[in-house]
C-alpha cells in the first residue's frame, strides 16, 4: 500500500516537466505546474497506510495548512504522528474512518516516541475512526487551539472522564520520531488531574457527536463540562429519549443544537429547551413527539413553543409575523383539538399575550362538481344530484332512461332558482359549470316539435316512468 508521500507524488507529480532538454530558447520552469505541492492536500480513499521518508516528507509537507486523509488504511499512531511532525503548519486534519482503536497514549509509551504538538490544529476530524476516549483526550491536550472537533459515528455509549489505565495523567516522552529515549521526567511532559477540571477545553467552540449511541443527558451533559465556551453541538441520530428540566447547566454558552431523530417524545422534554440562556438556533425533525403532524404544523408547533429561538430547522429566520400566527395556531389547536390534553406552561402564557382565540371560521374553497337540481318532465317532477363536469350531451344520455325520450328529440331549458326566464341548452358540448349551475336550479325536460311520434313501446314506458315518479318511487341515483 502506498505511504502518504508515494500517494502526493502519484497526484500532484506526475505531470512534472522536464525542461533541461528544451530544443528551444524560452523560459520554461524547471518544475512542472503540478509539481507544486498545494497547501490543501486531499488524498481521501488513496489505501496510505504509512507516512513515508521522513526527509522527503519534511521538504513536502512543510507549508501544508489543510490534510484530507478521509477513507484510509492508516492505524499506526507513530505513522500518523510522523506526518503531523513534518506538517507542523497545519490547521485541518480529516482522518475520518480510519481505524484508530489503537490506545494513543500507551502506544507512545510501548513505541518510544512523542507525539507532536498541533498549535495552529483548530478544526480535527475523527468520524468513524473507533477511536478511544482516552486518546481523544490526549489529542486534545496536543492541540491548544482547537475549536471545532468532530466525534460522530463512534460507538460511544457514554463520555468517559478517564483518560485510560493511568487515571487521568496524560504522558508524552520527549523522544523524536525513530529516535533514541530521554528520560519521561522530561520538561516536555504534560499532565492533568484525575478530575473532570483536568479536561476542559475552552478553545472548542463546537463539536459533532452525531450517530452515537448515547442515551441519557447525563451523558451529553459532561461534554458541556469539558467544553465551557461550546457554542454548538450535534446530536443528530442518538437515541436521546429525554431532556432534564436542568439540561441547560454546563451549556451557558450554547447558541445551536441538532437534535434530529432522538426519541424524544414528551411535550416537557421539548420544553426545557427553553432553559438553555443563549440558544437561537435549532435542528429537531424525525422525533416521535412530532410524528403524526405535518411539516407545517410541526414548524408552527415548535416556532409558538419555543420563542427564543431564531432559526428553525436550517429555514429562513424567524419573522415576527410568523411568530404571532404559530403561537394563535398553537392556541387554537389546544382549545379545540386537544381538550382531553393537559396544555403546557406555554399554552397560558400564550393565552395571556392574545387572549382567547375564537375558531377560525371554515371557508369551502374546493369549486362545486355535483350539484342537486329538480327535473321537470311534463307533470313528472323529481329531484337529482348531477355533475357539472359532464355536457348538455352526456346529460341528455343520462336522462334517457329516466323520461324514455331518445337524446335527439329532447330540448332542455334550464332555470335558476328565483328566475322567471329559462335558457334553452342548446349546445350540446356546452359543460354544465359554465351556466353556474346551483342546488335548487331547474332543468325541464320537453319533446322537441320536429320529433317524429315515439313508437308504441317507448310511449308505454314513459308513460309508466311518469305514473312511477307521481308516486315517488323513481330511482333516486345521480346522474
């Protein structure tokens, strides 16, 4: 598998020129564009297993500010920390799913050698990375400007305070990189209490614990201890049924949270949030509490339930008319939908700033498509649910079998309720809609003057349909 320089070199020079053989008299760099090393190196998926000649990697990597080192095969500590010894500019560092379930601390010990400090390191990225906490720990103590660290998807379960067999002393030896030993008494040599004081951070300012299986806030509640400025945290996909009524301790500074697919599922829960002095903004969908409303409802729901925060969700900042509507929504949805449901504190302090709130008055805006008219057919008068969508035609059709008059001998004239005129419906492709047709409207039903006389069967049945609807017994089915 190839190291890290082995994997810049198939990159970033292959492309090289060589010029010292130019046939022609011009000006051509002796190194190719390529051949310059960026100061962003991103080598995600490329198999490095190992750093590489260390000289060589010196002269490389010197002004590299940003490593992208994603989707690797690197699991040694000393391979990873020979690369950061010869980048001492960096910045950025992405080792995520890597596997580095290896105890950083004892294998610098076991190994002989130290690990490097990172003071310009701010943001660290260990996604998927197996790694343990007490090599978390020791990471942090190297990197004296770190603000932003990532811890997602790493089976942790819990925070562990613990930084490994020692307790809570952290030891580095003051020995180079394939080096002889010092002794690790050594000037070089950190440490930190047994205690929870031991590690706080106050340089980080935001950390992404997403797809952890942590449960409880206790838990989330001793990442707050360890980073006292944190202005963001994520815990989005963690099995978090509940918020405690003191879950703001320890967060005095928390501007931002995930809580996308916890389980929380209690409308106290979803309160307590309230507690938290500076939080704004708020990432919470995919929670069983929210389950059965729809995606506005849910927004309304927490926009009236939560009034300290600006930004919902990654949507456009919270306006106050918005506001006003959620919070009169969130009224009348306890008043009138939810009565067998105790409200919450909310409910009544909403209640004091708008008062009662009436219902909203239902307004039917989807357009009529049936409507009932009576039809009129010679002394034969019955009442009939039609569609408006249909033709003068297919209306005709239908009536057929109810006035035993074929659909080109009949002439329609149709009346609105309370007119004193008829129109006669004489297009046939004409729709019924377009005469703003209402309930209560007649439609009259006449033999045109030019049909020929009906034969004697069709007469015999009309004059039984008629016979039939004078005693009420016609077939009331709509047309």
């Amino acid at each position: 598998m190839p190291s890290l320089l082995e994997a810049i070199r198939a990159k970033y020079e292959d492309d090289q020129i060589h010029c010292l053989e130019a046939p022609i008299g011009i000006f051509v760099p002796k190194v190719g564009p390529r051949k310059s090393i960026p100061r962003l190196l991103i080598l995600n998926d490329c198999d490095v297993d190992s750093a590489g000649d260390e000289e060589s990697l010196e002269k490389t990597c010197a002004g590299v500010l940003e490593i992208d080192l994603a989707h690797n095969r690197l699991t040694e500590w000393i391979e990873i920390s020979k690369i950061l010894q010869y980048s001492p500019s960096v910045t950025f560092l992405n080792l995520g799913f890597n596997n580095l379930s290896a105890p950083l601390k004892l294998t610098c010990q076991e190994k002989v050698f130290r690990f490097p400090p990172l003071p310009r390191l701010t943001v660290l990225i260990l996604i998927g990375t197996n790694i343990p906490w007490e090599s978390v720990w020791f990471l942090l103590q190297q990197a004296s400007s770190l603000q932003e660290l990532h811890l997602s998807i790493n089976n942790f379960d819990k925070v562990n305070l613990k930084g490994g067999s020692s307790g809570g002393t952290v030891n580095t030896n003051n020995v180079t990189i394939n080096r002889s030993t010092s002794n690790s008494s050594d000037s070089g040599n950190e440490s930190c209490s047994d205690d929870d004081n031991g590690f706080s951070f106050p340089h980080i300012r935001k950390v992404m614990f997403d797809g952890n299986p942590i449960r409880t806030w206790a838990e989330v509640s001793k990442l707050g201890t360890c980073f006292p400025s944190l202005r963001h945290i994520g815990l989005a996909d963690c099995p978090i049924d509940s918020i405690p009524e003191d879950a703001h301790q320890n967060f005095e500074n928390l501007q931002s949270v995930s809580m996308t697919n916890t389980l929380i599922h209690e409308l106290t829960d979803l309160s307590h949030l309230n507690c938290f002095p500076s939080l704004t903004e708020l990432r919470i969908q995919g929670i069983p509490l929210l389950s059965e409303m729809t995606a506005h409802e849910r927004r309304q729901f927490l926009v009236a339930m939560l009034p300290s925060i600006k930004k919902l969700n990654g949507g456009a900042p919270i306006s106050l008319e918005e506001r006003e509507d959620s919070e009169r929504a969130f009224i009348r949805r306890f008043a009138q939908n939810q009565k067998d449901i105790s409200p919450p504190e909310r409910y009544y302090d909403l209640i004091s700033i708008h008062g009662e709130l009436a219902p909203l008055v239902e307004v039917q805006l989807k357009p009529t498509t049936r409507v009932k008219v009576n039809l009129i057919f010679g002394e034969m008068v019955t009442q009939r649910q039609i569609s408006v969508y249909q033709t003068t035609s297919e209306l005709k059709t239908h009536l057929e079998s109810l006035v035993g008059l074929r659909p080109s001998n009949m002439r329609l004239i149709y009346t609105s309720e309370g007119s004193f005129g008829g129109e006669v419906m004489r297009f046939p492709d004409k729709k019924l809609y377009s005469y703003n047709m209402r309930d209560g409207d007649e439609i009259r039903i006449e033999l045109k003057k030019s049909a020929k006389s009906l034969p004697l069967d069709e007469m015999i049945r009309n004059e039984a349909i008629c016979i039939a609807a004078g005693k009420g017994t016609l077939n009331e089915n709509a047309l």
